[in-house]
C-alpha cells in the first residue's frame, strides 16, 4: 500500500493524533529565502553602511569585525533604531510585495494548503516549523482556522492542553514578527529554552509525526528533542524528494518512520486528497438519517419534543455554511484536472447536506408557519456569494448546498399543497448576483445549471433528491416526479420574471414539431382557469398576487422552452 494511502487511513482512525514537522524546504520552495540567506544579506548591508563593498563570507567578516558570531538580535539593532524599523526590515524578506504577489511567491504552496485542509476537517492539529516565515497561518486562515501560535517560550505560558486547541502552529525557531525570537547559529540552534523542550516532548511522545522539508543537518536541538522520544505510539513518515542525509537517516531508524521520496507538494497534496476521498465513503450511514428523519416526524406530530429538531436544523446549516470548500476553496483550476476536483467537490457537498435535506423536507413536508421560521432565512447562509478571483464553476458550486435546500424544501411545500409555504421558498431568501450587485430571489438566481454546474445539472439533482421523497416521505415515483416538475417550472416562472431568462429543467414536454410546452404547464393552466385570483398561489402572493404578471412570465417561460425544445429535437 503506498504510504499516503496508509496514513490517510491513519488520519481517519485517530483524528487529531498527527503533527506535521515542515523544514526549510516547504518555505523555498513558494519562494522564501532561507533563514541563512537572509542572515547574510543582512551582514552585507551592514557592511556596505560601513563602507565596504567586498567582504568574502559574510559571516566570517562579521566574526573579524566584531569578536561573535551573527545573531539577529544583534544585526539588526545595528541595522535599525525602533522595533517598529526592526519589523519593517523583516517584512521586506517574509512577506510578497506587488511584483511578487502577482508572480505567485511568498505565497502558501500546495504543501501549506493542504496541511491546512487538513487541519480544517480536524485530521491533524498541530504543525511545527522551522521557519520564521508565515506560511503556514496564512494558508490555515484561507481554510477558515485561527490557530494558537507558539514563537517564543514565552507564549508556552498558559498554553491549554494541546488536545483542546483546533490548532496549534509551533515556531521552534521563532518567526520574523518577533525578532528576539529567531534563532539561527550554530550557538542559537544547539540548546532550546526549557519550556520549548518539554513542549517538544510532549508532542513527539503523544503525536505521529510527518516530517517534510527539513534536514536535520543544522539543528541538533531538534534533533536531541526527536532522539529522546522513543516512544511510537503512532507512525512516523519522512518525506523529501533528495536522498536524506545522514543526520536524518539516524533519525529515521530511531523513530522507525517510513522513508518517501516526493517533495513536500506531492505528498501532502496526496494525503489530503486520500483523506477526502474516505470521508466521502465513509457517508452517513442511511439508517441514521431514517432515524433523525423519524425522529423529526414525531416531534412534528406532537408526540414528541420539538426543540432538539430546531437546534439540529439550524446546528446542520451552520455546519454546511462553514464548509472550507464553500469558504475557502482554493479557487485556481484549469482543465481536465479542474473537472475531476469539480466532481469531487460535489459529491463531498452531497454527501455533507443529506441529512439536512432530508430534515427540510420532513419539517417543510409535516410543519407549519411557526416551524417554517426555524429554517427558511437560513437557506440565505448557503446561497452567499464568495468574492474572490479564479475558476467560475468552483466559485459557483460553493452556493450549490442553497440550491440543494431551495428545491427540497420548494417540493416538499409543494407535495402538501403548503402554499404558503411554497411561495415563501421562492421569494423570501435572497442572494446577490454577483455580476451586477443586484439583491433577487436566491430560487431565482440559484438555479442547478448555475450552481451545480454539470450538462444536466437539474437531472442530477432530481436523483439526489429522490430518496428524500421517495424513502423518507415515502412519495410514489409518480408523486415524486410531479412535484418536481411542478416545482421547478414555478421556480422558471420566477427567474424569467428576475429577468434571467431560463435554464434547461428536468420536465417532460407535450406536444410535437415546433409547439413543445412544459408538462405542468398545463397543470398551472388549470388551477389558474379554476380559481382565478383565488388561487392559494396568488393570495399567498406569488409574484406578488399579480395574475398578469403572472401570466407575462409564463408565457414568457414556455416560449423560450418550446424554442429549446425544438432545437434538441433537430440537434
């Protein structure tokens, strides 16, 4: 089995129970000089204020200038005046400036993106690095994570219990944001602070470890912290693309950690995507739904206690909502390759919202204006609109799970002849459109070819849909499929009037030739023909209760359909 796989699997099993260890080789590689680098371009400013221009190694001229060896401490309050002057001289090594930002370095690579899925999902909780740079909270922020950061042993002070914090980012060597902090010599780097080393040991003893990008080579503080942890509760994985190093090879056989030659990137990005692939077969076992699902009927009924189905809702839409894929992407994608993440990303967000959907649908289906409260503005949550650059389609499934909860609550409305119910669904939450600013109705705007995404996007979801009705309402096929096309034509006739236009739906057309008209047109026809301005609809205010409005959408509507209609007939 290949070892992301394995750990993958590890990951899944004890959620939480790994660290990362990202050495040098992480931050080069997004562009970030190294610690030494920057140590020595600093010498080199330092001396051409003095006045000369040629000074060989820069440290050894250092050391001959002024008896000791470089530290930063003392480089930089030769170099600068103020703390403030001490940050900003740091700032310009760590952090992108115009030209960079647009090139892509000093940016989170794929290595950092992915720890940080990771650590979103709570497969991982703690991430060590040697680098003073802050890659790796810049990517855990972007995955919607605040972590806890220790940079100095002072911060060590009054650090909760490692097991309670959703992350916690260990500086060993301090970062640019505190230079007192960072440690580079031979002399800085033999011996830690004590409380640095009790942490450390804490958390060889306790955690797995994955160790990407480092050396071992310049840090023997770090590597007598791992050396004196012989403890392997769990694995160990070293993973570099170069052969390791002696110093790391010793470690290797101590910790018994399995050896992988792929770069940081590679491997992360492949451990992250093994972990989502066996969440998404690892769904929510059906007979959990039929039960919560049984549950909510009950408590609908009166027999039952209603509270816990309000908190369950709106704990369900809070969930989905903070979803990293719906907030925090990432977005960039090109190609087949974007299809296939597209694909994925979809079925994580169906399997995430099935209970959700399923209890929409019964409390819709079974519940009244007063249970309606506890869920109809929250489809808004899952309808907002992620203002960022990159792919469309990723972009626009992010808004996908509104449209999920839009047409399970619309038909299930619609089935009971909830036409209250129904007509809220299709104009009371609102969403934005993102092109305009335009505030409309989210049934409007969130149509399934706009957020799913796929050829037949509302063919798909009306088989995502269909064990909501057909197994937890127990509908017939046949009832099923009425209210669904029923539903969706209504939410048609709601985004032409927008001034949308139309997407393609999933109806059965009648008639022949070029005079195609949607099935439940006729079905409209005649309750319209039958009660007039006393139709439920119009008294609950669909459109607001303006037959010709209206009937201007309608027609509107089955026109641009017939047109379709007839093209795919001669297409």
């Amino acid at each position: 089995m290949e070892p992301y796989v394995k750990l993958a699997f590890a990951l899944r099993a004890t959620p939480g129970g790994y660290a990362v260890l990202l050495g040098a080789g992480a931050s080069i590689a997004a562009g970030m000089p190294s610690a030494w680098d920057v140590q020595q371009d600093l010498i080199e400013r330092l001396a051409a204020v003095e006045g000369v221009i040629e000074i060989g190694d820069p440290h050894a001229w250092y050391k001959e200038r002024f008896d000791r060896a470089a530290t930063y401490d003392d480089l930089l309050a030769r170099l600068t005046s103020t703390p403030y002057e001490r940050q900003a001289l740091l700032r310009s090594y760590f952090e992108p400036g115009e030209q960079e930002r647009e090139e892509g370095r000093k940016q989170p690579t794929a290595a950092h993106r992915s720890v940080a899925r990771m650590v979103a999902t709570g497969h991982v909780r703690i991430v060590l690095t040697t680098n003073f740079d802050r890659l790796m909270e810049t990517a855990l922020r972007e995955a919607g994570v605040e972590p806890t950061i220790v940079a100095h042993p002072d911060n060590i002070v009054g650090l909760a219990p490692l097991h309670t914090l959703k992350c916690l980012v260990i500086h060993v060597h301090g970062d640019y944001l505190n230079p007192t902090s960072m440690l580079n010599t031979p002399e800085e780097l033999d011996h830690y602070a004590p409380a640095v080393d009790t942490l450390l040991d804490r958390v060889f003893a306790d955690y797995g470890l994955v160790i990407s990008g480092w050396s071992a080579k310049w840090d023997p503080a770090l590597r007598n912290a791992l050396s004196r942890c012989p403890a392997r509760v769990f694995a160990s994985y070293w993973t570099d693309p170069q052969v390791l190093s002696e110093h790391a090879q010793d470690l290797l056989t101590r910790r018994a950690a399995t050896y992988v030659q792929a770069d940081a990137d590679t491997f992360f990005t492949q451990v992250a995507d093994a972990v989502d692939a066996l969440a998404d077969t690892e769904r929510r076992h059906p007979a959990s739904i039929a039960i919560a699902v049984a549950t909510a009927k009950r408590a609908l009924s009166g027999t039952g206690q209603a509270i816990p189905l309000h908190d369950t809702l709106r704990r369900e839409f809070s969930r989905i909502a903070a979803l990293p894929l719906r907030t925090t992407g990432p977005w960039d994608g090109y190609g087949a390759a974007t299809e296939t993440e597209h694909g994925r990303r979809l079925g994580v967000l169906e399997a995430e919202a099935e209970l959700l959907l399923a209890l929409v649908a019964t409390t819709t289906y079974w519940g009244n204006n007063e249970t309606d409260r506890w869920w109809i503005r929250e489809i808004e949550q899952l309808g907002t609109y992620v203002h960022t650059g990159g792919n469309t389609a990723l972009i626009d499934l992010a808004r996908a799970p509104g449209t999920m909860v839009i047409y399970a609550a619309g038909i299930a409305a619609l089935a009971s002849e909830r036409w209250d119910t129904l007509v809220r669904v299709l104009s009371e939450p609102q969403a934005q459109n993102q092109y305009n600013g335009k505030v409309l109705p989210a049934a409007a705007l969130l149509g399934p070819q706009k957020t799913i995404g796929l050829g037949k996007a509302s063919e798909h979801l009306h088989g995502q849909l269909r064990p909501v009705f057909t197994e937890h309402l127990v509908l017939s096929d046949t009832a099923y499929l009425d209210a669904w096309e029923r539903f969706e034509y209504l939410r048609l006739i709601v985004q032409q009037d927008a001034g949308l236009g139309i997407d393609w739906p999933y109806i059965r057309k009648t008639g022949f030739l070029n005079e195609y008209h949607p099935a439940p047109a006729a079905w409209l026809k005649q309750e319209l023909d039958r009660h007039g301005d006393l139709h439920p609809l119009l008294r609950e205010g669909f459109l607001d209760g303006n037959a010709q409005r209206v009937h201007t959408a309608k027609e509107a509507t089955e026109a641009e359909y017939s047109k379709w209609a007839s093209q795919m007939r001669w297409g």
